[in-house]
C-alpha cells in the first residue's frame, strides 16, 4: 500500500512539472548591437626627390678619398674647393684640391650626377689624383666611388658620355720625368654599385719622330664620309680647320664655331670634348655640322699629301681638308680718310678691305682724344672663298660733340693668342652744327 502511494506521488509530481513548462513563456535572447572598431590609416611620408648634383652642392659632399684615408683622414669635405689639414709631428700638410669636374647621369635615374678629379699630395712629391663619383639625392651628393688615376699625371679633359665617365690624361711614358707626363691616355669608367669600373683605355702609341706640323695652317674641308667617296659640303657652307702652338684646334664647323683640345704624336691624332657656340641654322648646315663635329671627335690618325689633310677615324670614316696657305693678312679703312670730317648727327660710316683675316673678322671701335673707347662692333667681311680679299662696311653709332677729334680703329686678330694681326687707323673730326 505504501509503495503504490510513493508511485502515485512521483506521477502526480512530474505531471505537475510538465504543466509548469507548458504555461511558462520562453525566455528571450538579448540582442547584441554590432560595433566595428575603426581602423587607424597608416601615415604617408613622400621620399623626396634626388636633386641634381650642381657646382654649388659639391662644396657640401663628403668625401672618403683613398689617398686621405691612409694619412688618417676618414672623410673630408671641400666647401672652397680645397682642403687642408697639418701632418701631426711635422710641418707638412695634407692638401686636397678640386682640379676637375663635369655633370651628368651616372646611374641611369635620368637626375644629373657628378664626376670629379680631386688631387691630393701629402708633403711629399707626389700629387695623387683620383676620381670621384658622386650621385644626386635629396641632399648633399653621395660620394659612392672612387678610381685611382695616378701619380703625377695631368687630367686634359673629362666628361660623361652615355653614362660613362671619359678622362683624357697625360701619364709617363718610359722616358718622361715626372714632372712632365706627355703619353696621352683616354679612360672610360662606369658606375657599377660602389664602384668605378674600367670599360676602356686606349693609349696613343709613343712615337721617337714627329709626324708633319699642322700649326698655323687654316685648312678647308672639301669631302667627308668614306674614304672611298668622301661627301662635300654644301657649297654655301664653310667647314675650316686651325691648329694652333699651344695644342687648340678651332674653325667652322658649317653653322657654329667650335673648339677643342688636340694631341698629334707622329701621326696619331686625339681630340678632346668639343665645344662649339649656339647659333641655329638651316636643317641641312645643321646636320652637316653634326656630322663634322662627330667625325672630328673620333678622329685617330692622319696624313698630309699633296696639299691635303685626311683625318682618319673608326670604321674608314675620313675628313679631306685642302690647305690654304698663309699669306700676310691687312686691313685698311677707306673710308672715312685721314682728317676727314664727319657729320654730329647720325651714325659714321667706316668702310675698308683686307685679306687673309681669321674667319673673316674685323673689329672697328672709335676712341675719344683722351684713348677712350667709344663704341666697338665686329662685322664678317664678305669674300667668295674664306680667308680671300674683300672689302667691309659698317655704320656706328656713337655721341659726338662738334669739334671734337676721334680715332678710329679696325683690326683683325691671331686664332692663336688673340694678338693683332692687321691694323689701320685714321682720325676724324666731327663738324660744327
């Protein structure tokens, strides 16, 4: 009887429980609001650009030069083109100097670079020159190479062409002092990470007998291209060539005047950069110009026969030059004579002729009685061939005052060292009103 009672209380319990459940209302989830947590943007710095290096940032470069470096001097920098610096114990210094510099692109980032020669002695005899390299960045040029050029040697002429660095020395040959290096030597370079690395050296073969002068010749060109048929020239163009003593060649180049270095040993023949001013001309003077200039630049060897000069270069190309002989150059004034009298207003009139003039210059200036420059003017004499006979005119203007005596000059000047070479004078005298 007991145990159907306990039955009968856990039925009664758990039906008790499971109405419970069923009227209970379900339990509702609370909503959690989504939330996103921002996310900070990472700040942006522009690198800035590489500035071209310039004459003015290379005195702020600093400088690990090899040669300093063994005297104890682990960087340098040459903010008035030299450094000094006393050798502890002694009364020698440490001198380094800037002998030499160009621009242009090293490393193939389009911003101008800089190559440059420093030279450096240390009390003793030597002068040790060395070349540097320096890239553009946004500050001061990094000096990021350096190639030891030698000891004693002279530098001619250095420049950057398509990214190389060209330098044109005087080094020993095997009887030179050491004061006076005379073996041309050209070495090309290019950058290559942190250092300079030799592509070329080319070296003019020593010679015991001197090949023909071409000093104090002007020379005309007459053909150039192939040897085997050179191209004239446009007959309104002239193309001429002067050598000179001191080892300067110049002339016409078609349009512009141009300028260069020039070694001749024997018959080997080097040119170095070549300048040339900038006046624009017709297309065809102008390509024929490009390609004098270029045909000059390689030029490696030449001959003088019957009269004419042949340039030789690379791959059979010639330049053929007919000589033109020297004879005494003049110039004289015509016009206005000795004494004559020339009107206070309006300008003066000068007229005269010469021959054998460089380039066909002639230079008129009017002086006061007191030696004063009043005015000066060049003028181009017109001849049918150049350097021939022919007569000049010129109008100046100049302030005159009635009765007042004035000299004038016209003169024409040496290639060589721009002495006068022809010269005529008169003096004048300005009428009364």
């Amino acid at each position: 009887m007991n145990g159907t009672r306990f039955a009968l209380s856990i039925v009664l319990a758990l039906s008790v429980l499971g109405s419970a459940a069923c009227q209970a209302s379900p339990t509702s989830q609370p909503t959690i609001a989504a939330t996103r947590t921002p996310v900070p943007t990472p700040a942006y710095t522009a690198t800035p650009a590489p500035q071209a290096v310039n004459a003015e940032s290379l005195r702020t470069a600093v400088l690990r030069l090899p040669v300093a470096e063994e005297q104890g001097i682990d960087s340098l920098t040459l903010p008035r083109g030299a450094f000094r610096q006393p050798i502890p114990n002694s009364s020698a210094e440490v001198r380094v100097d800037l002998v030499n510099s160009t621009l242009g692109d090293l490393n193939d980032d389009d911003v101008g670079d800089a190559a440059v020669v420093y030279a450096t002695s240390t009390g003793g005899s030597g002068t040790f020159m060395e070349l540097a390299a320096l890239v553009a960045t946004s500050g001061p040029p990094d000096h990021v190479a350096t190639a030891y050029l030698g000891d004693g040697v002279r530098v001619e002429s250095l420049y950057v062409d398509a990214g190389d660095i060209v330098v044109s020395l005087l080094t020993h040959g095997p009887s030179d002092p050491l004061c006076c290096p005379k073996q041309p030597l050209t070495v090309r370079y290019y950058l290559s990470g942190d250092e300079l690395v030799e592509r070329s050296s080319v070296k003019v073969p020593d010679v015991s007998e001197p090949g023909p002068s071409l000093a104090g010749t002007t020379w005309i060109l007459l053909g150039y291209g192939v040897a085997s048929d050179p191209k004239p020239p446009p007959a309104d163009a002239q193309v001429t060539l002067t050598v000179d003593a001191d080892g300067n060649v110049s002339g016409l180049a078609g349009c512009n005047r141009y300028f260069a270095s020039i070694i001749i040993l024997g018959s080997s023949m080097h040119i170095g950069p070549i300048g040339t001013t900038k006046v624009a001309c017709s297309p065809e003077l102008m390509d024929l110009e490009g390609r004098f200039t270029t045909l000059l630049q390689g030029a490696t060897s030449f001959e003088v026969r019957d009269g004419q000069l042949v340039i030789i270069g690379e791959d059979d190309q010639v330049l053929l030059f007919q000589t033109k002989e020297a004879s005494v150059s003049w110039v004289t004034i015509s016009s206005p004579e000795e004494g004559a009298r020339v009107a206070s207003a309006g300008p003066i009139q000068v007229s005269g002729e010469g021959e054998s003039l460089f380039e066909n210059n002639v230079v008129v200036r009017v002086l006061d009685d007191k030696g004063n420059e009043l005015v000066l003017k060049p003028t181009i004499m017109p001849t049918e061939e150049l350097g021939g006979r022919g007569t000049w005119r010129i109008d100046l203007e100049v302030a005159k005052t009635p009765g007042a005596k004035l000299t004038i000059e016209a003169y024409s000047t040496s290639p060589r060292d721009g002495s006068v070479v022809a010269f005529d004078s008169v003096t004048v005298v300005v009428a009364s009103e």
